[in-house]
C-alpha cells in the first residue's frame, strides 16, 4: 500500500469581507494529491469526518471544488464557537480519502494548522493625544485586554518617536487602548507626524479570534496642538541701569493656556518646575498670568542672576500640565525662543547740583523759619514724584555738614529743586558759606527718565542767609530841574545786629 495523501494546507476566507464569522465564509482543505471519486459532505459528514474542533454552526454543507480541495460553506453560523486561535480537524480515515494515482492507505489525523481569515482584520480608525494620554481607537473589539508595560508599548506598538521617560497602558474598552506617559522627559511626540507600527508578533485580532492579526503603520497622531511659546521679552520698568525689582519678563503664548485664563500667580519654586530656567534669574522673584496668553515674571531681588539678553532661558518643563485653555491639548515642553528687549537702560550723565541757597521768609534772626534751596542740573527721578524727606531721612540721605536744628524736613517742589524747612533752628551751627550737602548714592536721585548713575557727593556751599537782615534805606535829593526831581538812594547794612 502506498502512503496515504496528505492535508497541506487548511485557509479560512471571509468572501464578503465583513467583520464577523458567518454565512459565506469558507474553509478550504487542500491535499497533497488527487482523490479518488471524492463525493460531497453534509454537515454531519463533515463533523464526523472531520473532526471540527468546534461547533462551525447551524447550517454548513462541504464540496469538492477539484480531486485535491474539499471546501466547506457556512450558511447559518447560530451556535458557533469557532476561533481561529485554537480550531483545528482530525480526519478520520473512515471517509475513505484514497490517493487517485494509486492504492494508497486513506487520509487520517489532524490537519495543519488553519490560516486565512473569516473576519477582515482590524484596524486602527485614530490615534489621538490629549494632555499626558494617547488614544488608539479599533474599528472592532479585539482580543486584547488588561495593561501593557512600557517595554510591552515598545516591542508590539513600535512608536517612531520617544514617548517619554515613563510610561505604560491599559484597555479601556475592545475597542481603546489608552497610553499614559507619566514622565514625558524627552518626549518628541508630534500631532500629524508621529505614529505607530504593530508587530504582528503581537498577534492582534479581533475579539471573536476569527480575523488575520493586524500589523504596520497606523495613522499618523492627531490631536491639539500643546501652546508655544512665540517671544520672551525683557522689560525695564524703571528705564534704569541695574537688573533689580521691578525688572520683569514677559512669555507670551500662540493661544490661551489651562492656568493663564484662571489669572494664576505662580512662586518662585513653580516657575522653576515649570520653565526650568537654564540660568539664574536672581534669588527672588514671582510670576503672574497677566492676560490668559503672557505670564510675567517680575524679579524681586536680582543679586546671583546671569541671565542674558539673546539667550534661550526656559525649557518648559510638560509634567506640570500647561496646555491649552480649554484642557484638551498636549503639553507644552521644550526650549522657549531667545530673549529679547532690555534690563538696563542707555546710560546718560547724572545730575549736578548747580548751587545751595538759604533765606528766612520769616524775616527772623535765628535759624528757625529758614529755608534751603537745593537746585539740580536737571529735573530728576524724584523731583518728578514730588518725594519728601523726614529729618531722619534728610540726615541719611542729603546729610549736611552741620547741624540744622531740633527740627526740619524737605520736599522737592519741582523737578529740580528740593526745599529744606527749618522748622526749629535751636542749637543749629550751620552757616553761610559753610554749610554744604554730602549726597548719599542711597538717596536714589537720577536723571527724571532713571537712565543715570545716582548722584552721590558735596555740594557747592549755600549762599544766601538763614537770617533777615537789618537795613536802612537812605535817599538824597541830588537835584532840581525845573519839574525833574533826581533822588539817589543807598542801602546801609547794619553788620552789627548780624
């Protein structure tokens, strides 16, 4: 007797191309050899015959489409179980498959494993990022379920990007599968760009297993733009000559964000987890979303700062969540655009003190009553704000060379010239001639547009009196012309009351 044929080969076929096992679809046995006379199967033939691992449903018939193929058509696929995963025939030799060419035993024992598909295969209709996640939708349910780790993500999703430094996913539904990144630390994940390619070693289908296992690219990641970052601007306040309070930094955004249209403030500690500044800014500032779109930052105490006008300062940081208003973007992250404008000023000459000048509008004979004048070169930053001074702050700040009283204040009364009252001129040595101003740097008095150096130094001695001055008016008729009378008239100091 010569060797019996063999089954080499056993495909599903979904003829109708739809997405579920049922009536049309086919399973085609193919032998080794022709048969010989092989007759048509019934239903019961065929389980009996062949041995279907599982129920293939309620109505099915078999027929011989060449000496070498026996197929079977489903017509009503009620009370199926069947999956592709673990279907399997045994053939039993009682049918009586004999080798047409010669006498040969009759075919008998399990067939190969089946191939082909009785479903289309999956696909993936989107694949959509929002904030942290990543969604991919299937047209059907398929056989996966439960969580994936991060190396299950890399070795069966393939993403042609870096998705972060920690992450891992889970199905929320047949039909979803939702990655989270945890760490997105170095994430280049781009909407419209990025994407997925399945590994068929993943052995995905559909959730009834009667589909082929779905591999390659998916289409390409949509979703929401995270907010950019479209200027970093530096802004002078004060118009001065030192990087100091209040110098501020503006960040504007493409678009509203999460926290810019709740009018946030933001600390030190969370700018920093947010903007990871690339260099110092100072030892204290805070941060504020003026408009839904620009956050400001304004420097309290600028010592320890090296920051740069030209230099990319911030690379934003996507764990602290910025994103659009509306909450549905990705994340803002990554280098901002270089700085721009200015934290210290064109520099012009300080101001000079021009000169000192005392009176007594009291017309008294001691210091009490007087005032001083003190006049610049040009009006300055506290002239134009009406400043005044205490005694304590006129000692600190203007510190004249002897003593004025028990008794006085200043104010500037233009932007030029401040006014000193004596208002008790007990004990008071100063004089005429004598008595100048040692200007502190801590006065703070600069040009009126702050771009100097403050004025720091003496002054010109005062001129002028703190006292009234006692004096004759003597006239003589020097002549008589006609009507014209000509008067001379002198006045006599009297030095001797003084």
């Amino acid at each position: 007797m010569a060797p019996a044929p063999t089954v080499i080969s056993v495909v599903a076929a979904n003829p109708s191309g739809d997405n579920v096992y049922g009536a049309t679809d086919t399973i085609t046995f193919t032998f080794s050899e022709p048969l010989r006379s092989p007759q048509p199967l019934d239903r019961l033939r065929i389980i009996n015959g062949f041995g279907p691992s599982h129920n293939l449903g309620a109505v099915f018939s078999g027929q011989w489409i060449s000496n070498s193929q026996f197929r079977i058509t489903i017509d009503d696929a009620t009370g199926h179980n069947v999956s592709l995963s673990t279907l399997q025939f045994v053939i039993a030799d009682h049918l009586g498959l004999r080798a047409d060419a010669n006498l040969s035993y009759a075919v008998s024992g399990v067939t190969p494993a089946i191939s082909g598909a009785f479903a289309a295969t999956p696909s993936v209709v989107s694949v959509t990022a929002v904030g942290r996640s990543i969604m991919l939708a299937f047209n059907v349910g398929v056989n996966k379920g439960g969580s994936m780790t991060q190396s299950d993500i890399n070795m069966m999703l393939q993403p042609d990007f870096v998705l972060g430094a920690s992450y891992s996913a889970y199905w929320i539904s047949p039909t979803t599968l939702n990655i989270t990144i945890y760490n997105m630390t170095g994430s280049t994940l781009a909407i419209g760009v990025s994407r997925f390619d399945i590994n068929g070693m993943w052995q995905l289908r559909n959730a009834a297993e009667t589909s082929a296992f779905l591999s390659g690219l998916t289409p390409r990641i949509t979703g929401i733009a995270a907010p950019m970052v479209t200027s970093v601007v530096a802004i002078n306040t004060y118009n001065d000559l030192q990087y100091a309070w209040p110098d501020m930094i503006n960040i504007t955004f493409d678009q509203p964000t999460n926290f810019g249209v709740q009018g946030l403030s933001v600390i030190r500690s969370d700018l920093i987890l947010l903007l990871q500044p690339r260099f110092e800014l100072g030892s204290s500032y805070g941060g504020r979303w003026i408009t839904p779109t620009v956050l400001q930052i304004t420097i309290f105490m600028g010592d320890g700062a090296n920051a740069t006008i030209g230099a990319v300062l911030f690379d934003i940081n996507p764990e602290f969540g910025l994103q659009n208003a509306a909450g549905t973007s990705l994340f803002s992250s990554g280098p901002t655009p270089a700085i721009t404008g200015s934290w210290i000023a064109t520099a012009v000459p300080a101001p000079t003190v021009l000169s000192v000048t005392g009176w007594n509008p009291l017309n008294g004979s001691t210091h009490t009553g007087a005032e001083v004048f003190i006049v610049f070169s040009t009006p300055t930053n506290r002239g134009v704000l009406n400043s005044t001074y205490s005694m304590i702050s006129v000692n600190s700040w203007l510190q004249p060379s002897a003593s004025l009283g028990t008794a006085y204040t200043a104010a500037w009364i233009s932007g030029t010239t401040i006014r000193l009252s004596i208002q008790n001129g007990t004990g008071a040595t100063a004089e005429t001639g004598s008595l100048r101003f040692n200007i502190s740097a801590s006065a703070d008095i600069r040009v009126a547009t702050n771009n100097s150096l403050q004025i720091q130094g003496n002054t010109p001695a005062m001129v002028g009196s703190f006292y009234f001055v006692p004096c004759t008016l003597v006239c003589v008729i020097v002549s008589l012309h006609g009507r014209h009378l000509n008067i001379a008239c002198s006045l006599v100091i009297n030095y001797s009351v003084l």
